[in-house]
C-alpha cells in the first residue's frame, strides 16, 4: 500500500494511557487518525484502560473494581503484544501502562522498532494523587519518563518547557502543542443575558488551583452579580457566600456546551515546575468557543494569544479581582475579547496542519525501517 505521494504506507500503532474520552488522548492523538490516513500513515490505537475504567479511576468507592480493571489492562495489553511488534513505528502517548516500569516499552525498542514518545505535559515531575496520595505516585513507576525520553527517537512535545527537558536527555525534540478543532469547539449563538457565568472547566487535579480564587470572587460578587458554574472538580458541594455556584460533572457529550456556556471562562495556575510544563489547552479551547478569559501568565500561557487582546492575564489576587470585574462590567469590551480569541483559534490551530506536521516527524523518524 502506498500514500497519496507514491510513498509506502505506514502501519503505526499508538499506545496511550487512557482512552479517548481523555483529554491528553483525544487532541494529542484521536483527532489526527483521519488526517494521519490520508498521508498514508494507518494507526491502530491501543489505550491501556477502556471507558469505562477511566470514568471509575478516581472514584475511592470504586477502589476494589479499578483493581479489577487495572489487572485486566495489563492482560489485555500483553495479549495486544503481537500486534504491537508487528508495526512500522509505535507512537506512545506519554506511557504504555498506567502503573509498573516501561517493560512494553523495553520490548518495542528491543525488537528495533522506532519509538516516537509524545509528552503533553512534565510528567517527568512526580505529583501527589489528591485522590491515592503517594502510593499512586510509586506505582507509576517515578523514574519512567526520563527512561522512555532516552529510548525514544523522537520525542513530540507539548510546548518548549518540556522539549527543553528532552533535549537535556539528549532525544530529538519536536514542538506540537496542543490544540482543539475549530470546526467543532464554535462559538454558542449569540444571547443576551442578564446575569452573566463565570467559569472553570479542570479535574479533580486541578481543582486546588480554582479553589484559590473563591474568595476573590466571594469579594466581586458584592457588587457585580454573575454566576459561577464549575464543571470537573469532583466535588459534591462548594459554597460561596452571595453567589449561585452550579457544580457539574464533566462528560465528553457536554464539552463543547458547557465551554460555550460560559461568558468569562478562568484558568488559574500556580507558578511551579510541573505547571511551566502544561500545555496551555484549556485556554485555547476558552479561545475556540469563543470566550473572554482570564489566564495565570505560566509556562506556555504566556506565548499563547495576546494578552489583553484575546485574553487578560492575572497573577496577584488584585489581578485577578481587577481583571475578572472588569470583563463581567464591560460587556462590549468582554465581547469583543471573545471575538478575537476565536479570529486567534481559527487562524493559528488548524487540524489538517498539525496532522501534517505530526505525519512529518512520524515519517521521518520511520526512516528506512518505511
């Protein structure tokens, strides 16, 4: 078989933590497999947990079963190994496995088969589980990352904090940050509202970070009315004083929706290593619906966007009291900003681009194995 081009077609299998109902697998990897076939390069994608062990994995009642279905991923995995070692080229999206040392890893790189390593995020910086503590931490094995960066040939990367890291490695680094589609994350229709929503969309992980700015907005509330809706904190219950706060769980159905719901959209960060190397997303996708914001100017965030254009950046709590009221007091102002954050999606985050820069460091690294 051979691409559109005459070249011969790639079998690639990519191996991914979880599956696509996550965000690292989704954009870094599922929305590209079209794109990715259409340069003749064909990927079977193996993620470690299914569905439904990713909804269940940071539910502490549903401990004894995620034990069940982590034993059942690895036999599933090690059946899957034929497969895997019958490849042109195995693409892994961060690990392998969710849990234990890169021993699939091992066998691929063994077997001489090229290894392109896609990093998001530093996942090389060790982070207690708010929901196993450091146990979780030691079961995903600490010093993997660092051990698959070497093994790699190529390691695509999220921003330039983490192929920095790469490079120190001593493994070629290519730059692919993380991006939605602009086809489907769109602005909602136009409405008019009396009481505008500010809000957060994260993860239990992150929550901490969004926790921090309840005061502020407690203070605001005061004397500018909006609504906070928070989606994916895993939390049953926040309360704050003077405001109608609406928490819902987070599910791939609603994404786009509850990002489109939004009239001022939030994305506090602290200043840290691990957070020098996110990859910025949730911002970006705050841009694609089409959504003033107001963003922790931290790693990547920093390069993303012009702030005060498309975007406002906020560190201090008087930042953030300053920014956020003036974006609820300013309608026109706040209208505009979202306009021009989707003009920045539109034209700097296309999908059928990034496919074709992915596709190059996929075929290139293939080299004569091709």
């Amino acid at each position: 078989m051979h691409d559109p081009t005459g070249r011969p077609a790639l079998q690639v299998v990519a191996l991914s933590t979880f599956p696509l109902g996550a965000a690292a697998t989704r954009f870094r990897i599922g929305q590209f497999l079209p794109h990715l076939s259409a340069h003749g390069i064909h990927v079977t994608l193996l993620p470690f947990l299914n569905e439904t062990a990713y909804r269940d994995l940071y539910d502490r009642k549903s401990a004894a079963k995620t034990a069940l279905r982590l034993l059942g991923s690895l036999l599933c995995r090690v059946a899957q190994l034929p497969r895997i070692l019958r490849a042109d080229l195995v693409l892994i999206q961060r690990e392998a496995m969710l849990f234990g040392p890169p021993w699939i890893e091992w066998l691929v790189v063994r077997a001489g088969i090229p290894v392109v390593l896609d990093l998001d995020d530093a996942t090389w910086i060790a982070v207690r589980s708010p929901v196993y503590g450091w146990f979780a931490t030691l079961l995903k094995w600490p010093s993997k990352t660092d051990r698959l960066i070497r093994w790699a040939r190529t390691v695509v990367c999220g921003n330039q904090t983490v192929a920095e890291h790469v490079r120190g490695c001593g493994t070629h680094a290519e730059v692919l940050p993380t991006i939605v589609d602009t086809t489907q994350f769109v602005p909602r229709a136009e409405d008019v509202r009396e009481v505008p929503i500010v809000g957060w969309i994260g993860t239990h992980s992150t929550w901490k970070f969004m926790e921090a700015l309840l005061p502020i907005l407690e203070e605001l509330a005061q004397s500018t009315p909006f609504r906070l809706r928070i989606v994916g904190s895993g939390c049953t219950s926040v309360a704050v004083r003077g405001l109608d706060v609406e928490l819902l769980p987070w599910s791939l159905d609603h994404e786009v929706r509850d990002f489109q719901s939004l009239d001022v959209g939030l994305y506090p960060m602290p200043d840290d290593a691990w957070t020098a190397g996110k990859s910025g997303l949730k911002l970006i996708q705050y841009f694609a619906a089409g959504v003033a914001s107001v963003a922790s100017p931290v790693g990547i965030v920093k390069e993303i966007g012009v702030a005060g254009t498309t975007h406002l950046h906020a560190s201090t709590p008087d930042e953030w009291r300053a920014a956020v009221g003036r974006l609820l007091r300013d309608v026109a102002g706040r209208r505009s900003m979202a306009a021009a954050a989707r003009r920045f999606a539109v034209e700097h985050y296309s999908v059928p681009d990034f496919a074709s820069r992915l596709a190059d460091v996929i075929r290139r690294t293939a080299g004569a194995r091709a």
